[in-house]
C-alpha cells in the first residue's frame, strides 16, 4: 500500500507553527465565557494561573521558558469539573509510538495517515494539530456550549477516542479540564519542542460534528436516533390491545347519563339549591361530545323540563359560555386549555350525592371518592379471586405448620421440612410417630427391648449364686426395702452394663427417683439390680 505524503494533504492545513500568544487567541477568543487555566511546573512544584486575557497574554514568556500546559475548556476560578464555565472543543492525545504499527514511523507519516482516516469517515480535519514532542494532540473548536451539554459533550468524547484508538489515543484524556502543552514550550522527557503542524483554525458545530463522529463508529446520529425512538413508540402504540381508559368524550357522555339519572330520582326536577350547578354540568357534557350539532337547544330544553324554576338570565349565561367552549376543540385548540374537566367525585359533592345513592342508582362516573375507593377495592379482589388468589382465613386453615410444627414430630429441622415440602419428599407422619418412643428413663416406652442372650446368661448366673432369701444390709441401713443382692451380684451387674454399652441408669425398663444424693431403681421386672452413685 502506498502511503499519502503530508505534502500531498497540505490544502487542509491552513496554520503551522503558532507562537504561544497566537495559539491561546484560537482557543479563547475575546469575550469569552470564563477563563483560561494555565498549569506550570517547576522545581517547586505544580502551580495553576487562572488569569484574563490581558494578563494571561503578558505573562505568556514567562509561561513559555517552563514546562505550561493550557486548558482546552474555560472555568470559573479553578481547574476543576465543578466550576466549569463552557464547552470550548473535542479533543485526543495520540500516542501512536504505543502502537506496533507506527513504532519509528516519522511524525509526518503518522499525520498523513490520520487525515487518510478521517476523509474516509467523513470526520473533518481538526481544527489545531500539535506535536508534543512524543507524540500528537488532536482539537476540534466547536462553538461554546453551556455546562448542562456535558453528558451529550461525554458521549462525543467516547465515541472520538474509540474511532482513534488505532493511533494511540489516550482513553484517559477526554474529561473536561484536561490540559495540553503550550506551542513553543519544551517537552522535558524527549527534549523536543512543542509546535502546531498543522489545522484548519476552523470552529465546528458540535451537533453536525458529533453525528459525523457517531457514523464514523458506526452508530446512529442524533437525527437517526431521534427517528429510531418515534418509530419504536408508534410500534408500542400498535401493540396495545385496548385503549388506557375512556376518552374525555365518553367520559363525559357517562356523567350526563348519570346526571339525567339523579334528575329522574327527584321525579325529572332538580331540588331547588342544585337546578343551577346541574345545568352547568350538563352543558359541559356536551361541550365535550362531538355529536351535538345544537348545543343551544339542547340546553334549554333540559332547563325547560329539569329546571324550570331557574331565571331565564342564567340559562341565557350557561348557554354562551358552552357555545364558547364547544367552539374551541374546532377552532384547533390545545384541547386542556380553556375547557372544564370535571372529575366526578366533584360533581358529586356538588350535587350531594352520597355513597348510598350512588350505589342505589348504580352511577358510573358521578360517585364519591370513597365509593370509587370502594369499587376500585372490589374489582381488585375479583380479579385476584379469578386468577385463584384465596381470603386470609383460607389460606391459614390450609397452611398450618407455622402453629403445628411438624417437623418437631419428625425430628427434623424447620429449614429441612420445608425443603422437603418444596422438593414433594416430605415423610409419612403417621409411620414417624409409631417409631417415635419415650426416652427409657421416663419409663413410658412402649416397646420394651428384647434381652440379648449374653444378658440373660448373667442373669441366670446371677440367680444362681444369690439366694432369694438373703437381705442386702446397705438396703437396710437406708430404711429400704432388702433387694437380696450382694456384692457378687454386683459385680455381676457391672459387667453386665458394660458389656451393653449403656450408662447404669439405662438397663432394662428402670425408673428412676431421686432423693438427696442417692438413686434408687425401681424395677418393672426381674431381674433387679441396685446401681451406685455414679
């Protein structure tokens, strides 16, 4: 591929190597929002200079024997996001020597190449081109835009730094108070000096620009966009099954359905005390139905047979301004301007309708707010009724285990049961309960256990060598009953409960009562052994 020389591109560059005070007067013109930020570094430290025109200018030599950098936006006092004054430009720091690509390619070549891709994107050329002296800094001058555009201003920033990352651009580098070298300045790490290349000293617009940046990423400008988001609004539209609710028109045909209807309860006139507040809600109806041709007549007829106490001067008055209404929505008229939107809880406290009537005359609109609240409550709890939803009472008689606990009955965990429940494995209760028996100890077991043979090979040895008749003296002593066991016999016993594994007070179907310090075992069957304080 043969590479476009940058001589062959020198049309588009109208501006090359700037001074210092030349380069700041392209960035920020006379009367200017804000203020210009100048950061200089020296062996003290870093220092920030936010200083007017006039005095920024003659201290610009200064400026420029020292490692500057100048603000590419304006502010209000200070270097920081929050005291941004205006939008000024877009910008990119390439650092194309990052690159494989253009790793000791000359800067020129790099240039060329940069203006190949953006005339093929359709991106203009950049207004300021600058070498710093390692590498290059792109700026687009746009016409000052205010704070608030900052999230618009982002999205061009993002979309600009991808389209260039093939050229290094530095992802970091698209905030709002990101500053670049002076012109004229030296740059400490390369030693080179800082100079414009080349630009067009051109301010663009930002919406065309960043729409050219947008399609250059392939995405949608704001235009496309802005069609995009009709068309999938108009989509949702057509999707909807049923339209949200009643029109005003069929709104206000049921209200004077129902006003007709309260008129026909006081036998077709209105009482005295409403005739007049009636009437006016009876001509707004119609005010708002598109059928009625004669408003007029239509008024005094209702008058002549619903109020025909009323003076003739108030019909005269609620007919005009009816007439007037009505002619509105013709005349091309935003509809909510200059109309009167009753709700019908108003109409109803007006004419006095109370909860009961409405219920009693079964009106639609006309109906207090706390009969709608009612209605509203009623229809929820028929449609969850419908889709299987059961009263509270209900629910409680068939979820119980909260009060029964029946993993308690099982021996399991509360966690465990409802696992099991959720996963249909819960055990039968029934069969859990038959195998469930009473510790030994409370000597209550339903099931007394079967004696092994070694155990009843002891107890006949143990019958054997001590006679019935012979008394245990330390039974005696303690004023109990003789067992006829003596220390043999004992001995016997040990061996015996060792022999089972079980502690001395789990042998056989013993009960135990404590006195004091001493235990004494309650036999239910022979044989019968008296253990030792263990």
């Amino acid at each position: 591929m043969q590479h476009v020389s940058h001589q062959e591109l020198a049309p588009l560059d109208q501006i090359f190597d700037l001074k210092g005070e030349e380069y700041y007067r392209l960035l920020h013109p006379e009367a200017a929002r804000g203020k210009a930020v100048v950061l200089c570094k020296h062996s003290g430290g870093v220092e920030n200079y936010t200083l007017d025109d006039e005095t920024l200018l003659t201290q610009m030599p200064t400026f420029l024997d020292r490692t500057s950098y100048l603000t590419l936006n304006r502010f209000w006092g200070g270097r920081k996001a929050q005291k941004l004054a205006a939008l000024n430009a877009l910008y990119v720091d390439l650092d194309y020597f990052n690159i494989l690509q253009w790793r000791g390619k000359d800067v020129g070549t790099v240039e060329a190449e940069l203006a190949s891709r953006l005339a093929a994107h359709n991106v203009p050329h950049p207004s300021v081109i600058v070498q710093t002296g390692r590498g290059l800094a792109a700026i687009w001058l746009i016409n000052p835009m205010p704070t608030n555009a900052q999230p618009r201003w982002k999205g061009a920033m993002n979309a600009l730094v991808e389209f260039l990352g093939p050229f290094g651009a530095d992802k970091s580098c698209r905030d709002v108070s990101r500053i670049f070298r002076i012109p004229e300045t030296i740059n400490e790490k390369s030693k080179q000096a800082v100079r414009v290349s080349g630009g067009t000293a051109e301010r663009y617009s930002f919406d065309r620009l960043a729409d050219q940046i947008y399609n250059a990423v392939g995405r949608p400008g704001r235009v496309e966009l802005e069609a995009r988001k009709k068309q999938e609004k108009a989509g949702r539209r057509a999707k909807r099954a049923m339209p949200r609710g009643l029109s005003q028109s069929q709104r206000f045909k049921l209200i004077l359905e129902d006003l007709l209807t309260i008129s026909d309860t006081y036998g077709g006139v209105v009482p005295e005390g409403f005739r007049n507040t009636w009437l006016h809600f009876c001509a707004t109806c119609l005010t708002h139905m598109k059928d009625v041709s004669d408003i007029e007549g239509k008024i005094e007829a209702l008058a002549a047979t619903a109020t025909p106490g009323l003076p003739k001067s108030e019909v005269s008055a609620i007919v005009r301004q009816a007439v007037t209404k009505a002619r509105l929505s013709g005349m091309g008229s935003v509809p909510c301007e200059g109309r009167y939107y009753y709700k019908g809880a108003t109409i109803a406290e007006q004419l006095g309708i109370t909860p009961d009537m409405a219920r009693s005359l079964d009106l639609k609109q006309v109906t207090p707010e706390s009969e709608k609240k009612r209605r509203k409550a009623e229809a929820e709890k028929q449609r969850r009724a419908a889709k299987g939803a059961v009263s509270r009472d209900e629910y409680l008689a068939a979820n119980t285990a909260s009060r029964t606990k029946p993993w308690q009955a099982m021996g399991i965990g509360r966690t465990k049961y409802y696992e099991l429940k959720k996963a249909g494995k819960l055990p039968d209760t029934v069969a859990i309960a038959s195998r469930t028996t009473q510790c030994p100890l409370l000597g209550r077991s339903p099931a007394p256990r079967r004696t092994t043979e070694a155990e009843q090979r002891y107890t006949n040895a143990h019958k054997r060598q001590t006679p019935r008749t012979e008394r245990n003296p330390r039974s005696e002593q303690n004023g109990r009953p003789a067992t006829g066991q003596d220390k043999t016999s004992q001995s016997a016993c040990e061996r015996l409960r060792r022999l089972r594994g079980v502690p001395p007070m789990g042998i056989r179907q013993a009960g135990v009562r404590r006195k004091g310090c001493n235990l004494e075992v309650e036999a239910r069957g022979p044989p019968i052994f008296p253990l030792p304080l263990w």
